[in-house]
C-alpha cells in the first residue's frame, strides 16, 4: 500500500509547516486506537478525550496528518447535493434524511470553530449548481421542486445574472442556493490537528498494515513495532479496503485539482470584481470551481479509477493541463501560466451514496465514505462514531442509523470494469462543462 501523497497542495503548502512530529518507535498499549487523521479521526479523537479524560488514547496516520483528502478538499460545507428530483415520497423521505445530516455535519463544525476560536475564512456564501448547457434547465427545475418541498432557501439564475456574479459568461444557467459556506480545508483540519488534548498521542508516518483480534485484545501491527489496543476505531476513508473492511461496500476513486496563484488587481478587474463563490457542476463530472478568499481560482474536474493511488508527476500534469483548459474557456483574458499547484486526492464512495457508520466487531468500529460532503459529515461522524464506541447514544445517532445503509458491491475486477463503465458515460454527459 502507497499511501504518501504528492506535496503540491497549496491548501497545505500556505499554512505554516509543522514540528515535532512523532512517530511510533516502540510498542505501545493503550485504551483507544484510532486509525486515520483526516476530520473523522481527529473528531472522534477529540470526542474520546472528553468522554474519557484519563484513558490513554493514540491517533495514528500513515503520513502527515491531515494531509489526505481532508487538507486537500475543495472546501464546500454543503447543505444539499444535487439529485434529479423526487417522484415518490420514499425518495423525497431519503433526499431528507440526507440533508438533515448535512445539517448537522454543518452544526458539528461550525461547534468546532465557535468552541476553539478558527479562523478557516469560513464564508456564508451559498452556492451555485451551474451549467452551461441550457438542456439542463429541466434537471435544475425538478431539483428546485425538490427544494422547496424541504424549505430551502434558492433560485434559479440566468446568463446577465451569472455572468456579474462569477465573472465569467461561460454559464448560462444555476439553481443558486443559500445554505453552504465555503471554506479553507487546510486551516480547518490544522485546527483539529493543534486542538487535540493531553490525553491524545498523535504518531505519524505511521501506517497500520495489518491487524487482529483475540477475544478483548485488538492487535495492530506496523513496520517495526505494535500496539495493543482495547477498542479501535477506522477512520481510513478510501483506504479502508486494503484493511479489509467494509470491503464490498466502498471504492476508492482518485481526483485531482489544481489553484492558480492570486489573481493581480489588474485581471481581478478584467473579471469584474467578483466576490468569493463556488460552483458544483449539474452534470457529476463536471467541473467544481471555485474564487478563493485570496482571489484565485480553483478547478476539480477529474475522477477516475487509479492505482496505486499516489500519482506519479507526469500523469499529475497531464490532469493539470486539463484544468487549464478548464480554467481558460471560463475566464480567457487570463493568462497561460496561472496555474501554480496542482494535486490528487483520494475520495471514498459508495454505491447509494450513504456513508458508513458501523460497529464492525465487539469495541471495532469505522466511519466514513462521504462521497464529496465529508468536511462537514465527517467531523460529525467522527464525534459521533466516539460516542457510539463509547457504548453512549445521542439524537444525532439516531437519525444517522436512519438512513439507508450502504449497498452490496460486485467483486472485483467486474466492479472496477462497471465503476470505470460509468465513468465514461458520466464524463460523455458532461463534457461540455469540464
Ligand atoms: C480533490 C477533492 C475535493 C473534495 N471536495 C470536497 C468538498 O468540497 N467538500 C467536502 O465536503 N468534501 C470534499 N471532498 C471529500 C473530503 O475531503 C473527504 O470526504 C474527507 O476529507 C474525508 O475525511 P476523512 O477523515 O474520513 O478521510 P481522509 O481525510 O482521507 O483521512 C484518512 C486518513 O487515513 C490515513 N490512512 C489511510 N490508511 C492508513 C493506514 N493503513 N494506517 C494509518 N493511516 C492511514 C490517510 O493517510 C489519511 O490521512 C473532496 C476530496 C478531494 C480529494
């Protein structure tokens, strides 16, 4: 397993470096193992160390925490996803559920700043579900029926509109909803990182590679050393197969974005001064793009099946290129050499889009699978996987085991063949909006 990812993130690169990093060099025991430092673990970490105050609880990661998809994100805290529009209430029920989630995914963060003071450029600012395509206002219509059957605040917007907003003319149509913030997904999951207590160790470059249980002892072993462990809790995301868990309900995919630097006063101007916005594409393998705080532009436009998932450089510039491209039919007054960080990330999936919340084994648990809302949803399921591990419960418990579960996956390779299948159809559908 090759976990270590590129260091071309500018999400990372731009917050200060980190010291004292340590990582496991003996064996250990302790109460709590919690596997993965992205939001989830660290949410659970920071849960477990106020539930329990004098156990001994270790956090590991296999590289630096935070530096997986967590600090490599986008940045969107959503409050909806974009679906089709509902005709039975059974669908419209689960579309509910799903939300009410998100809703308290935003709620558990927003907790987290208030509580510890982060500053992580947290912007109200709505979004926009934006397409160039005018076939796809019949999609925005029925999602916009959808929406206001559940009372969220939006409209749907038209060429002049949008073109003042983004500052681009390339849309021509966006159901703009008010709810969702955007934000810095390295600030905040630093925050995480430098607010976890006295009673949580944090080892990294450390990586699980295989682990067991005898009756109440849960034996987890790395390069050289092991630790013992009364209760464990997974937190890998898309790394969860080669540990083998939830394997027939989960698949990793791999994405990769790209930032320029900040945009000069001078072509600021040239796009009009927009304010900070973000835009989700209609079609799933669109492209999400986004105008920072600091004035420069960020694209995602790829997904696909990868491995192994660490990216090699020339196959990283290709995408890159893409994303100039990508970049340049929007906004070409801008010039060619813009872009100044380019990077992957490894999202984890579902085929229903429901996330996993489970207790796998007596005291073995795991959360995660967000599909592209895990800011928000994974900071509640990790607090919320700590206090179910904890034998607790909670509301927020009780409407997360609500929803649907997860459901079956084929074997590989006949997965992978239909996942990547699915993957040219979706990327066919959208090609106008890459
Ligand atoms: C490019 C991109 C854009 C995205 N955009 C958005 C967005 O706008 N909004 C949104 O809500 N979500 C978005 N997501 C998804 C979001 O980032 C994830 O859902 C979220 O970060 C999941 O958090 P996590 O803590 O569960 O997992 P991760 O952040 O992936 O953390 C898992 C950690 O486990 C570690 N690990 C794995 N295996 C082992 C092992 N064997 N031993 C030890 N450690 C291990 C990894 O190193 C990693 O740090 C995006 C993701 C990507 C890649």
């Amino acid at each position: 397993m090759d976990l270590v990812n590129d260091n071309s993130c500018n999400w990372i690169n731009n917050l200060d470096k980190r010291f004292n990093i340590k990582t496991l060099d003996q064996d250990k025991t302790c109460d709590w193992l919690i596997v993965g430092a992205g939001y989830t673990g660290l949410s659970a970490a920071r849960k477990l160390s106020e539930l329990h105050p004098n156990q001994k609880i270790i956090i590991v990661d296999a590289q630096l925490a935070g530096e997986g998809a967590s600090g490599r994100n986008s940045g969107y805290l959503v409050d909806t996803t974009l679906n089709d529009g509902f005709s039975s209430n059974k669908e419209l029920l689960n579309y509910k559920k799903k939300t009410d989630i998100y809703k308290l995914g935003i709620d558990a963060v927003k907790k987290f700043i208030k509580e510890y003071h982060v500053d992580c450029d947290w912007n109200e600012s709505g979004k926009y579900f934006a397409s160039s395509n005018q076939k796809d206002l019949k999609i925005l219509e029925n999602f916009s029926k959808t929406l206001l059957k559940l009372n969220f605040e939006h409209n749907i917007l038209e060429k002049d509109d949008l073109c003042k907003r983004l500052g681009t003319n390339f849309y021509n149509l966006a159901l703009y909803t008010k709810g969702g913030i955007l934000l810095h997904p390295g600030k905040l999951v630093r925050a995480m990182i430098d607010s976890l207590s006295d009673n949580v160790e944090l080892l990294e470059n450390t990586q699980l590679d295989e682990w067991s249980k005898n009756n109440d002892t849960i034996i987890c072993k790395f390069n050289n050393h092991k630790i013992i462990t009364k209760k464990v809790i997974f937190c890998t995301n898309g790394f969860l197969n080669p540990l083998g868990i939830k394997k027939n309900y989960n698949f990793p995919l791999t994405l990769t974005a790209s930032m320029t630097r900040t945009l000069t006063d001078r072509e600021y101007k040239s796009i009009g001064e927009p304010k900070e916005w973000g835009v989700l594409p209609v079609r799933p393998m669109g492209a999400t793009i986004r105008m920072t705080k600091d004035k420069r532009i960020l694209i995602r436009n790829t997904a696909e099946v990868h491995s192994p998932f660490k990216m090699s450089k020339t196959e990283l510039d290709k995408r890159s290129l893409n994303q100039k491209l990508g970049i340049k039919k929007r906004f070409p007054s801008l010039a060619d050499d813009i872009i100044e960080s380019s990077w992957s990330g490894v999202v984890s999936r579902t085929r229903n889009s429901s996330q996993i919340f489970d207790k796998i084994d007596n005291n073995v648990f795991v959360a995660g699978c967000y599909n592209g809302s895990g800011i928000g949803v994974g900071t509640l399921f990790g607090e919320q996987i700590a206090i179910k591990a904890s034998n607790q419960n909670s509301d927020e418990i009780n409407i997360i085991e609500s929803r649907s579960k997860p459901t079956w996956l084929p074997p590989q390779p006949f997965l992978n063949i239909g996942i990547k299948t699915r993957l040219i159809f979706e990327r066919f559908r959208s090609r106008s909006d890459v």
